[in-house]
C-alpha cells in the first residue's frame, strides 16, 4: 500500500544535515513573491489603463500566488525526502532490525493466591496492569509474556506487537492453570521462549507472591540455566507486610481468608543474584509501578543507545508522492488557466 504520511514527527533521520536547508525556504519564498508581485504581464495592451482595469480579475493574482506556495511546500517535501526519513518503530519492520532492544519475557505468577485482595482490586489485576503500563515505555522491545501456577505456558511469544500482547495479559487469568506455584517451572519456560537469535540483552522479570510448591524444575537450578544463556532475571514477591484476605479453595468454591503473607525472598533473592538481576519487594501497587520503573532504568543504564543494527530503510515515498501531487496540481492549473508549459 503507498505511504502518504506526511506526519513528520513520527520519523528519524538517515541523513539529518539536510534539513538545515528548510531555513533557506523563507528566503527563497520572499524571493519568489518578491518577483512575482513585481512581474509584468506576458501580453501587450494597446488600449487605455481604464480599459485595461476592466479586464482584471481579481482572482488571478491571489491563485498565482497560491501555486508558488504549493511549490515551495513541495521543495520543502522533497528536502526531507533527502534527509532519508525512517520509522523507527514501524510496526512492519522485522524483529531482526533492532540492535539495542532488549528481549524481556514477564513471567506472571497466576496461582490462586494471587488473588489475594491486599491489592486493588486484587494481585493478579494490579500486576496485569503495572505490566501494561511497563510495556508502553518500552518501544522497540521484543516482550513476551510466560504464565504459571502449578505448571507454566506461554501466553505470547517475544514480539514488538505491543498491544496484541497486551490483550494476552487481559486473558490470563487464574482458572486455567494447574494449582500450585511452580516458580522453576515458570521461569525455565521463560528463558526457553527467548529465541536463538535473541538479541544481545535478554531480560526475564519474574513475578510471584509465594514460594516454589510444585514443578519439576528446581528454581535455583533454573536460574543457572538463565546465567548459562546469559540471561538477567529480575524477581518481584508481591505482597502486603503482615496479613492479607488470601483465597482458599474448597469444595464448595473459593472463600476468603485472613492469612500471612508468605513469600520465599531467600530463594527469590539468590535467583536474581545468579541471573545477574536483582530482587524487588512490592508491597503495593504504588511500590509495583516502582520497581518496574527502576529496571526500566537499570536496563537503560546497561544499554546506553537504542539505534539498530543494521539502518532500516528510508522511506521517504511519502513526501516524494506529495511533492509529485502539489507539482502536478500546480502545473494543471497553470496549463489550463494560464497556457503555461513545462
């Protein structure tokens, strides 16, 4: 499909120097106005002034004038299709693109517990959306999303198509899983959906609000696997100091309980530590959205640029188009009105 967007702020630039020549565009416009205000007619009039006042029409001078500004508009156009004009986070462009990115895959502890009501409205939730929220700061990421309780799936592969994974962390949900919390498990499967040809940094955030009952994988030893791939896991534990309305599942359906909150730090503490990450203890929504943005800023911090690998391709068809359009306009008037050729 042809590209019109014209929309300039939405790009980067190739080749920005040439920019500087918009600044001339003013100048060359006075010129142009200047010489047109001054120009004398290409006919002679042998009558008198006053007939010749007659035969004026008013319209002339304004629509002269209105097709060297569609001019000048297409000069400015094809200037910036010289400064090679890109998209940096065209949603058409290939994963393969992105140098600097990072690869995060946020595995989300979905056991029943996490619908513990110490948070608005209850963990699970305000941990859906903190990640929503995280995930809008990072554009030009590949995020994916793994989900586990007694077992652990993936509910989106690594991808830039933000809102589609976005809408697969609404989905998720507490019903569909295995009981249990099986934090190797969750994040054994987190590490094995970063791809081969993952980019340089690859980051899992782990999130959990109790210990490891279940699995196969022991989570120390999933976390070594993490360090042997090179990946960083930054573990969150989700939950109140103290008691919290925790559910209970029993034959009759789910209750609610007043319960401790129990969450292992010791072993959540020495994943990070292996994984080259960092341990982080939300107990609050307000507290969640921190430590979000403080690996957000940690991860900046390692990766200093954001640039790509290998330069996109410009795309400057939009502007050459819309330089193609407004010349041709302004020479079919100028054909059919005012007799001119090229």
């Amino acid at each position: 499909m042809t590209n019109w967007n014209i929309q300039i702020w939405e790009y980067d630039f190739h080749a920005s120097q040439w920019l500087w020549l918009l600044l001339f565009l003013p100048f060359i416009a006075w010129i142009l106005f200047k010489k047109e205000n001054s120009r004398r007619g290409d006919w002679k009039y042998s009558g008198i002034e006053q007939d010749q006042n007659l035969l004026n029409t008013s319209w002339v001078k304004p629509l002269r004038q209105f097709l060297l500004f569609l001019n000048l508009i297409a000069i400015s156009f094809m200037v910036i299709a010289m400064a090679k004009p890109y998209h940096p986070y065209d949603q058409d462009a290939t994963d393969e693109e992105f140098k600097n990115g990072i690869d995060i895959i946020l595995a989300m502890d979905v056991s029943v517990s996490m619908l513990a009501m110490d948070f608005e409205p209850n963990r699970l939730e305000a941990a859906k959306r903190v990640a929503k929220e995280f995930i809008d700061g990072r554009r030009g990421d590949r995020i994916g999303l793994v989900a586990y309780a007694g077992e652990a799936y993936t509910a989106c592969p690594a991808t830039i198509d933000h809102e589609a994974l976005k809408n697969q962390i609404d989905l998720i949900g507490t019903e569909e899983i295995e009981g249990g919390t099986a934090i190797g498990t969750g994040l054994g499967t987190a590490v094995a959906r970063l791809r081969s040809d993952s980019l340089p940094s690859k980051v899992v955030i782990l999130l959990t609000d109790g210990s490891n009952n279940a699995g196969e994988i022991d989570p120390i030893a999933a976390a070594q696997l993490a360090k042997a791939k090179n990946v960083r896991v930054y573990t969150i534990g989700v939950g109140s100091n103290g008691l919290a309305q925790t559910p209970v599942i029993t034959p009759f359906g789910i209750r609610y309980e007043i319960a401790p909150v129990e969450i292992d730090e010791l072993t959540l503490t020495k994943i990070a530590k292996i994984a080259d990450g960092q341990y982080f203890r939300a107990t609050d929504e307000n507290s969640l959205r921190s430590i979000y943005a403080e690996i957000e800023r940690l991860e900046k911090r390692k990766i200093l640029n954001r640039k790509f690998a290998s330069d996109p391709p410009a795309t400057p068809a939009a502007f050459l188009n819309w330089a193609f359009l407004l010349i041709l306009i302004s020479w079919i008037i100028k054909r059919r009105l005012f007799h001119y050729e090229f």
